[in-house]
C-alpha cells in the first residue's frame, strides 16, 4: 500500500491529463485482464480516486497533479479468500508486524524518569471509595509442582477477579500470592519499544499475548483537576508534541508525560488491539491496559485515546487502521466513535450493531445546539444514547460484567441504567449472585454517592428489600446500615423513609454468622491424614502455603520435637498467628499444649518374675491401636483396671471438649457485649443528634416568633412615621396663624407635638392602614378643629406664664 499526497499546479493544461487519462485505462485494462480487481479508498476530507498502477508507474503521477488536489490510496488486490470466523484477527486486516525493528528500549526510557508505582498530590486521590478491602470467597489451591497457589485464576470463579478487584494477601480466604494480583506482582508482558516512522516511538509485543491477558499498567503521577489544567497549558507553551494524560476519575489523571512507565509508549489506533480498564487493587483505582484480542508477536500494542475529552486539539491519525478516521481528537473523532465505552456496552446488554444503528438514525436529526453541546462535554459517553436505551433484567451470565461495571463508572446517566437493570431483576438465583458480586458494598457506595436523587434511591432500597438475607456480616461489612439510617434522617420523600424503616428494622434482627471449630469423627480423620485444618478457619490449609507462612514470619512448624505427643503446630493464614492442634482427637487451641492427651487406656502387665505364677488369659481380639496397655495396679483386675481407664480418659475428654465450649462461649460473650456496647453507643450518638436537632428547632421557633414580632412592630412604626409625614404637610398651615402671637419657635414646637399626637391617635384606629395620599375636605375639617382647640390652650397657659413674669 501506497500513500501519495500531492498539491494542485494550475499552470498545467487540461491536454495533459487527458494524456494521462488513456495510459491509466491501459493500465486498467491490462490488470482486468490477469483477474485483479480495482478497490476506491477515501480519506476524510480528501478526494479520491482508485487506480490500478504497476511498478515503476510514478511518472503518470506528475501527470496527474495537474488535475486538481488529490489524496490517492494504491492498492492491487486478488479474490478475497475465506476467512475463519472463529478468530476476530481474520475479520480484520493482517496485522503490521514489527519483530526485526531494533530495539529502542533503553533509548526511550532515557527520555522520562521510570516509576514502578503511581505517586499521588495528595492521599486522597485516585481512591477507590471503599472503606473496607474487598475479599472473595475463594478456597487456597497449592500446586505442589509448581510451587504455587492457583486460587483465583483465569478460568476460576473469583468475584474480585470478575468485578476488576485484585486479592491482596491476608485480607481474602485465598491464601498467600494467588493468581489474582497482577498488578501487584506487575506481571507484564514481554514487550519492547521501536521508533515507528512517522508516531514516535511504539510499545511491541515480544511474545503472543493472549486475550483479556495484561499488558502493562499505566503509571504516572496522579494529579488533581487544577494541577492537569496548569499542566495542559504549560506543556502547550512548552510545545510538548505528545499526550500523555489519562484521566483515572472525575476529578484525578494519571500525568505521565515526565514520568511513568513503558506503557506510556502505546499510541493510539483506530482499530486497536488493546483496551484501558480501571482496577481496584487496595484502597486505591489502578489503571492497566489489556489485550481486546489475540495480539501477535512482533504487532504493535494499541489502544484508543479518545483525546477530545481531555480538550486535545485535532491532529493527524496515522494508525494506518483500514477503517482509520484520520483525525485524533476533535469533532471527527467524537463523531465516529462507538458511543460507550469498554466493558459498558456489555454490562447494558448493548450490541455495536445497536450503537452503530442509532449513530447512522441520529446523523441527520442531530441540530448543530446538540453538536456544540456534545463537544464541549467532558464525558466520553453519549447521554442522549444511554436515556433511550430500554434495558432488560440481569441474566445469570452478565452479573459479573454488571457489578464490575458499577464499581467502576460515575457518569450519572450510567449508574441510573446499571441500577435499573438491578431494579428489573426479580429473578432469586440472580439476586443472590449478585449479593455475592459485592452487592451490598457496591450499593452502599452509590447509596451514599447519590441519596439526594429519591428516584435512585428508591429503586436501591426496592433492590436491597429483595434482597436474601440470612445474616449480618455483609451488612456489617459494607457499613450500608448507616448509610441507609442517613438517607431516612434527610429525606422528605415519605416512600423513601418507610423502605428505609422496613430495611432497617429487617436487619436488626439478623445476627452475625460465626464458624465455631467442630470436634467430630469427620474432622479427626481428616486431622489424621496429614491435612492442615484443625477447623479454625474457613478453608482447608494446605502444607506447602503454611510453610511459606512460617518462613515469611520465622517461625519453624517442622519443629515439633519439643511438643507433647498427638500434637503439632501450624500457622493460621488469616491472622497469621502459630495455633496448635491434635492429629488423633482433631482438637486446636491458642495456647501451647503442657502434657499429651491420652490416647487409650493402657494393657496392664505384671512383672516378669510373676510371669510364671500369672493364670491363663483369653486371648484379647480387640484390635491393637485400642488394646489396653501399661502396668495393672495389684489390687484391680485387669477388666476394672481398663474400665477405670476409659473412665479416666473419657473424662479428661469430656473436661477437654468442656474447656473448648466454655472458651467459645466467653468468646460468643464478648462478641455480643462488643455488639451491644457498639449499638449502644450509636444509640447514645443517635440521642444526642435527636437532641441537638429538636434544640435546633426550637431555636429556630424562637428565632421565627422573633422575627415575626419585630416585623409586626416595625410594621406599626412604618405605618405612624407615614402618618406623621402626611400630617406634617397640613399641620403647620394650620397653625401658622398663632405665630404673632407665640413666636416662630413656639410654633414649631406646637406644631411637632400636634403631629405626633394626631399620628399616634390614627396609628392606634388603623394599625395596619396605611394612610392615604391626601386627607378629604372631612378629615382637614377635622384636623383644623382639633389643632385649634390645641393652640387655644396653649394660648391660655402661655399668656399666664407670660403674665406671672
């Protein structure tokens, strides 16, 4: 295949592209005739044209530049072959392979400083939002000829595994180092780094990797929203040609543009081999890339950037991908794309067919408000696809994709349809498959994420109410209990709070489920034939994990010389404490054992010089391993002796087992003392939120009554300064004539005095009427009458003051 991109010369005459025109039909005809036959390919944006050129036919090209701008793709093809439809590689072109390019690998790493985990701005990001590890319910399977613990693999059943969680040692029932903690173990594939021609440099694999298999994780320093956006612009000043941000949540992105891992080296592809996926590997979100297919030694490790939502601006795609769009980034990219993102499709039940349907219907109807919109979004999911998607109950098969799926996502519009796929399940087998996928700890974080959406959070609590429950360790566990007493606390939603009620007063009366070590025949053989597991835990223990344990905390089991007979010493793998138990009688403990437990009564035996003197016994058919043994005191016979014996034995038995229960009892005590205290101190803390919020209450009562005093008083004031203000017009006037008589400032005075009386008087008529604009011919009549029986008082008085001086 053969790439030529040539510029328009206006200069040459029409004349030689019809020169041009009958050497090409030549060409064509010759080729028609071996059998070949002509494909067109057009890039975006470009003009196309399909021609059949042998070798050593470039001088036609020249021609062919007069003709105007043109972007041709040559290609000579036979009759397309059958294909195996069983394999995705042949549904697609053959790969490019790269296994003789030299190897660039210690030249790029120079190029950026290596890291072999993420760092983090700040503790808090990158976290996965739980609370508690997530454990699976796996049993240990040690391989003794591999030397190695397969729990947890590839084709096992392993919840952590099937919802994107890694096992971390210690916290699961798996054992040490299972299959499940690639991350951890950073299992890699084998790959290299090539310069490629015209992308920089390439990330190749070295051997096959197989599908789903990891490929490398994707390290770097894990940023917040505010420090990307500074560096976004910086590197753009810097002009930085390569994109190295990967947003790991809302609100963190994995920056490895200085510093990383190799996996920074995959470029982007149109069709790409491999995809991103998000990992819960403690209490941390870890991003790897994975293989989407069967990936060929020597094939260059892609996957697909989708850089718009990270603001890149439009650039070249020369991924060479038969279906290339030729643009990374911008509107062309956003446009074209599949609509969900790796992983979502299935866990919606949603087929590519579907997506692409709905792409080519919508293309048209699409307004330019919508294109502006979507654009300018910072979600790589179409919000408009996924409200009319109409979704259907979760099948058995998709129940891991689906909780995998909700542990993962935060885009609104995709939790609300994963949790009405939950809401639409009635099916009992699939709910408690799901309980089993990590239910409750999921709910309980989308719970808590969304409780102030009452339509969510109905559908949650319809889901939970569904819901088997036998105990309370998964409620206990995933801390929804609270959650959910929260939710019934703040809503106002009257549904919300009575399916909180019956939710909450269902679980108080489960109780926690304990595995109390049994003492039966069952477990004495298994004691016997050499296996590990005294019944302490919940999982067989296996010899070669314990002797991994002993030597990780250096302690040596092999050393049993110095232990009473029967009894042997192990580790417990999941509190990694030595315990000690009995072969014969299958009994544990803690402590270490002081004396033997007897195995049997003993066969008494006199001394040898009597021997001759003894009567002649029947012969003892009783097998061996049970026939009495040890010296007879003199003065018993030999049938009470053995029966004292069994007595003695049977007793110490009975006192043995006696102690095992009183212990397992003292610890049931002080489980359910601890429950108690726990719930009394919640209802204590549940009393005093009461408490402060009913003194809320009533403060605000008093604050309300308050308010509401004052606004009614200064609603007097207002309406008595309105008054004086309309009197103060008319008043002085009428007045004015005693002024000759009293003087200006006496008049003032009468007048001041004369307002705030008659205001205080209609105040106290109409407390709530506003007084009018102007006062009616009947009022001013009044006023005049009243304000001259005023001034003649005062007259009075003041002619007498006037008269004693």
């Amino acid at each position: 295949m053969r790439l030529v991109h040539y510029h328009p010369v206006l200069s040459h005459t029409c004349g030689i592209f019809k020169s041009f025109i009958a050497l090409f039909l030549s060409k064509v005809s010759a080729h028609i005739q071996r059998g070949e036959k002509p494909t067109t390919s057009r890039q975006p944006g470009k003009k196309s044209l399909a021609a059949f050129i042998s070798q050593g036919a470039t001088p036609f090209l020249d021609l062919l530049s007069a003709a105007g701008h043109f972007h041709i793709q040559f290609q000579f093809i036979s009759a397309p072959q059958p294909s195996d439809k069983s394999d995705p590689m042949s549904r697609e072109a053959s790969p490019v392979l790269f296994s003789d390019a030299p190897d660039k690998t210690a030249e790029a790493v120079t190029t950026f400083v290596p890291l072999a985990e993420c760092t983090y701005l700040t503790k808090q990001l990158g976290g996965s939002g739980q609370k508690e590890t997530m454990t699976c319910d796996c049993v240990e399977e040690w391989d003794e000829g591999k030397a190695q613990n397969l729990a947890c693999g590839e084709d096992s059943n392993c919840i952590n595994r099937a919802t994107s969680v890694e096992c971390v040692n210690g916290s699961c029932t798996c054992g040490q180092n299972c299959q499940n903690q690639r991350f951890q173990k950073k299992q890699y594939s084998s790959v290299k780094v090539i310069q490629t021609e015209k992308k920089g440099y390439g990330l190749v694999a070295q051997a096959d990797v197989p599908e789903g298999s990891f490929v490398y994780e994707y390290i770097g320093e894990v940023i917040d929203e505010k420090t990307f956006r500074a560096r976004m612009l910086d590197y753009d000043r810097r002009n930085l040609r390569h994109f190295y941000f990967m947003m790991l949540t809302k609100d963190a992105f994995i920056d490895a543009t200085e510093k990383g891992s190799l996996a920074r080296f995959c470029n982007h592809s149109c069709s790409p081999n491999a995809y991103v996926d998000k990992w819960v590997v403690g209490d941390k979100l870890r991003m790897g890339i994975f293989a989407r297919r069967r990936i060929l030694a020597g094939e260059e490790i892609t996957f697909d950037y989708n850089v718009d939502r990270y603001g890149a601006q439009q650039q070249p795609c020369y991924c060479g991908s038969p279906n290339c769009m030729g643009w990374i980034g911008g509107k062309t990219q956003t446009d074209a794309a599949l609509l969900l993102p790796d992983g979502i499709s299935d866990a919606l039940g949603v087929t590519r067919q579907q997506e692409k349907a709905w792409l080519k219907q919508h293309k048209n109807n699409k307004s330019k408000a919508d294109k502006e919109k979507n654009d300018k979004s910072d979600s790589g999911v179409n919000d408009e696809f996924v409200r009319s998607l109409e979704v259907e109950p979760v099948p058995l098969s998709d129940v891991n994709k689906v909780m995998g799926a909700l542990m993962k996502v935060e885009d609104d519009s995709l939790v609300s349809k994963l949790v009405e796929r939950l809401f639409l399940t009635e099916d009992a087998k699939v709910n408690t498959a799901i309980v089993r996928f990590h239910g409750y700890k999921t709910l309980s974080k989308i719970l808590k994420q969304y409780g102030t959406d009452d339509e969510l959070s109905l559908r949650i609590l319809s889901i939970l109410r569904r819901w088997p429950t036998m105990t309370r360790n998964k409620i206990e566990s995933s801390q929804i209990e609270d959650v959910v007493k929260q939710i019934s606390s703040t809503s106002e939603n009257q549904d919300i709070q009575n399916l909180a009620a019956g939710l909450l007063s269902d679980w108080s009366k489960l109780e926690m489920a304990y595995r109390i070590p049994k003492n039966n025949d069952a477990s004495a053989r298994e004691a016997s034939t050499g296996s590990m597991s005294p019944m302490l835990g919940r999982n067989a223990r296996s010899e070669s994990p314990r002797d991994n344990d002993a030597q990780a905390t250096g302690v040596d089991l092999d050393d049993d010389d110095d232990l009473p007979e029967g009894w042997q010493k192990a580790m417990d793998p999941n509190t990694n404490t030595v315990y000690y138990y009995h072969t014969g009688l299958g009994i544990s403990k803690w402590e270490r054992p002081s004396s033997a437990v007897p195995t049997g009564p003993k066969a008494p035996s006199a001394p040898q010089k009597h021997k001759k003197a003894e009567k002649p016994r029947s012969k003892d058919t009783r097998p061996k391993d049970v026939r009495p043994k040890g010296p007879r005191p003199r003065n018993f016979s030999e049938d009470e002796f053995t029966r004292l014996q069994e007595e003695k034995l049977q007793k110490q038995k009975e006192e043995q087992f006696n102690g095992v229960v009183e212990k397992q009892k003292l610890l049931q005590d002080l489980i359910l003392q601890s429950q108690r205290e726990v719930e009394e101190k919640k209802r204590l803390e549940e009393k005093l939120k009461q408490e402060k919020i009913e003194k809320y209450k009533e403060r605000r009562r008093k604050n309300e009554a308050a308010r509401s005093s004052s606004s009614s008083s200064s609603s007097k004031v207002s309406i008595e300064t309105l008054w004086t203000k309309t009197l103060a017009k008319y008043i002085p006037n009428m007045i004015k004539k005693y002024e000759a008589d009293i003087g200006h400032e006496n008049i003032k005075g009468c007048a001041r005095e004369l307002v705030k009386i008659l205001a205080g008087k209609e105040t106290k008529k109409a407390p709530d009427t506003k007084p009018p604009r102007e006062l009616d011919n009947a009022k001013l009549k009044k006023l005049k009458e009243f304000s001259k029986s005023f001034m003649e008082k005062f007259l009075v008085k003041y002619r007498a003051k006037r008269a004693k001086a």
